[in-house]
C-alpha cells in the first residue's frame, strides 16, 4: 500500500501493479483527492472528477470492475422551473407562483435570493440544503404600473453555482367604459372635456348611408370591424389613435363591444368608450346623422403658359368634409397620362408634373373621389403653348442697326 497527501487537481498516467507482475493502465485521468489522500492497494482505487459521482474501480482476476459509486464531493445548485409568465394583469392585481431549489450535490449548499423589482417579493430570500427540495414564493402586486410587459430577474447565488428566476407580466389598460347616447353627445359637443373621436364600425354602405353627425374636431372617422382584425389595418389604427380617447359605436352596441375588447386584447394605449345602443339609440333619441359627403371642388394651380418640351409642376387640392383619404382624377386634354392618383389625406397638396409635346391650347381638367366613390365636380384650368417664334437671319441683322425698333418688337410679341 501507497499513500500520497495532495491538494490539487491534476492529470497524470496511473500505474497499478498487482501481485504476480500484471498491469493496469489508465490514462490522463482526471483525479481528485478527498481529503488530500489518494490510496492505492492491490485491491482497488478511488478516481473522482470533482462534478460526477466518484468511482470505485476494483480488480479480481486480471478484470477491472465498477464495484462502487460514489456521490459528487462538491454542493451543486439546482431549481426548476427557470420562469414563470403571469400573462395578461390589469393594473392593481396580485398572483403568486413557487419554485423549487435544492442541492443535488454532496455537502451543503448555502443560497441566497436577490431581485431589484417593487412589484415583486419573495421568501424565503436565504436557505441551505443537504439535498432536500426548498420552495420559493414569488409574489407580484401590479399597483401603480403602467400598461406595458415587464421583466424582473430573480438572482440565485450559491457557495457552487448561481443562476437565475424570471418573472414576466403584461399590463393591460383598463377595461372600456360603457357610456350612453346622451353622454357621448355632451362629450362631443364640448372640447372642454377633452377631444373624443366617435369611430363607426359598421359597413362601408351604412356608413355612406348614414353616421352621427358630430362637429370638428370630434367629427366621427369611420372603421369597418373586419379591418381591425387584419394585422396591418389594426396597426395603422394604433398609430392613428394610440394615447386617445375613441368613442365606438355600432348599429346596437354588440359589435363595438366586441371591437373594445379587440383593441384593449391588442394593447391599444388609449380610453375606449363603448357608447350603447349604437345609432340606432341614438336616433331614437333626437341626436343628429347625416350621410357621407363628396369632396369639395378642387384647386388647380400651376403655370398657364408655356413652351413645347418644358416639364411643369402644378399642384392639385381638395378638402372632404368627412376627413376620408380622396383620389384625383386628371385628364391634360393631349390625350396622356388620364387615371386616378391615390390615395392622399384631405387637405394635402398632391403635385403632379406634364409635359406638352405640341404647340396649342389645352385645358387641365380635374375632380376628386372619396374611399366611399362618391365624386366632386370638376375643376379646370386653360393653359397655352405658343407656337414657337422663328426670326429669319436677314431680318435679325436689320434690327440690330435699329435697336429701337427691336425693343418695340420685341414688347410686340411678348419675348
């Protein structure tokens, strides 16, 4: 028998020897030493890598043999789960959830639990095992957050190991406010209380049929309910609305409750109101409507005389009383370029450049169109291309002994 007293990790190339002269070979064997002692006998060896169980290797008759395994010589931490996702909270609630940690080394393990989050508490915040399975209590209170997704990170630290619990939750607005015909149209009559825009979700034709009829600048806008559950289309309605107060309505009040909840699900940052029995109360009630409304004549402007060849700018405006994005129908009278340009927001200027190829008069002629088809009348503008004047060279050098007579010319024929 050997004894060796060591306190470190290493490799090396292990030889045992039986009686009778036969041989053992194990190679680059990561060993290490309990206690700093290392024995080996002609009956068996003690090999450990720190981290996996520790083995005993026995020999008996010339053949190597697993005869016992050992636990791990160091404390190790573990937990499960890894997280927990408290989903969806309005502002103001509370839940909880566990975990479990424990040590699935040999020893003892010491822990300690650290986080930087108010909405969150947890307990027991220090412990130690042996092996025994520990559980840990989180608790979130979601009072005073804002709408949003929060994060917190729990740390775990240990005397082998450290690793980390995270708790996620979502803050929803809160729930639509279910209002009354006659409340939404003191709402909508008086800007001191804030602007409140009434959104109609019904179809395009009940909509061109018939809307509340509400002044700027709390007019109604309309929105189909189909649309709001096309991804994109409920995107633009988010960045049109976010951070405002909407007013829904339908022909009950069914469907805009069902728009509400759509919107709030969506995490849309704004007030809803869901103003109930829809128009169909309010008619009833005496309140105004009014169908939609065409576009208003449009503008031309730009230069009205011109050259052959010359591109030109002229700008085209119109406004819609229902604020609806509009279409430009152009026609240059040269048989180019005719169709409709869209869409533009109401009131925008949309410039449109042309050219003329021959000399003669034209006329511009325009109208607009709103989403709901329903056209302006037209609007014109006469522009003149000149033919170009030709000077013969002869006549040229005439005039320039009289320059008199070219300055007078030249007022003549507009130069």
């Amino acid at each position: 028998m050997f004894l060796f007293i060591l306190n470190q990790t290493f490799k090396l190339n292990l030889v045992i020897t039986k009686n009778g002269g036969g041989k053992i070979m194990i190679r680059k064997t990561s060993v290490i030493l309990v206690f700093g002692l290392l024995i080996l006998s002609t009956t068996g060896v003690l090999i450990t890598d720190g981290k996996e169980s520790s083995k005993i290797f026995g020999h008996k008759n010339n053949i190597t043999e697993i005869i016992e395994t050992l636990p791990p010589n160091r404390e190790n931490l573990s937990y499960y789960p890894k997280s927990h996702d408290f989903g969806n909270k309005y502002e103001g609630e509370v839940d909880n959830t566990t975990f479990e940690i424990w040590n699935s080394g040999c020893c003892t393990l010491y822990y300690e639990l650290t986080w930087n989050c108010s909405w969150v508490d947890v307990h027991p915040t220090i412990g130690i095992s042996q092996g025994e399975h520990d559980t840990i209590f989180v608790d979130i209170n979601t009072t005073g957050l804002v709408w949003g997704s929060y994060i917190c990170n729990i740390l775990i630290t240990s005397n082998n190991g450290s690793g980390i619990f995270t708790v996620m939750v979502n803050i929803l607005r809160e729930n639509y406010l279910n209002i009354t015909v006659g409340e939404a149209w003191e709402f909508l009559i008086n800007t001191n209380n804030g602007i409140q825009i009434p959104i109609d979700i019904r179809t395009d034709d009940e909509w061109k049929k018939e809307h509340i009829d509400t002044p700027f600048p709390e007019n109604p806008k309309h929105h189909y309910l189909d649309d709001l559950q096309n991804e994109t289309k409920l995107k633009e309605f988010k960045e049109l609305y976010n951070g405002k107060e909407i007013i829904l309505y339908s022909e009950s009040s069914d469907q805009s409750a069902i728009a509400a909840q759509m919107l709030i699900d969506n995490k849309f940052f704004g007030t809803i109101y869901n103003m109930l029995g829809g128009i169909t109360t309010w008619k009833a009630a005496g309140y105004p409507t009014i169908g939609n409304r065409p576009p208003e004549k449009p503008t031309i402007t730009g230069p009205q005389k011109g050259k052959v060849g010359i591109v030109y700018n002229y700008t085209f405006n119109t406004t819609d009383l229902d604020d609806d994005y509009l279409y430009y129908y152009i026609n240059w009278s040269d048989d180019t370029g005719e169709g409709w340009f869209g869409p533009y927001a109401s009131g925008e200027n949309v410039i449109v450049n042309h050219t003329w190829s021959k000399k003669g008069t034209y006329i511009i002629k325009t109208k607009a169109r709103d989403i709901y088809n329903d056209e302006s009348i037209w609007s014109n503008l006469i522009i003149t291309i000149p033919r170009n004047k030709v000077v013969s060279k002869p006549f040229m050098n005439f005039l320039e002994n009289y320059p008199n007579l070219y300055s007078i010319l030249g007022y003549l024929l507009r130069f």
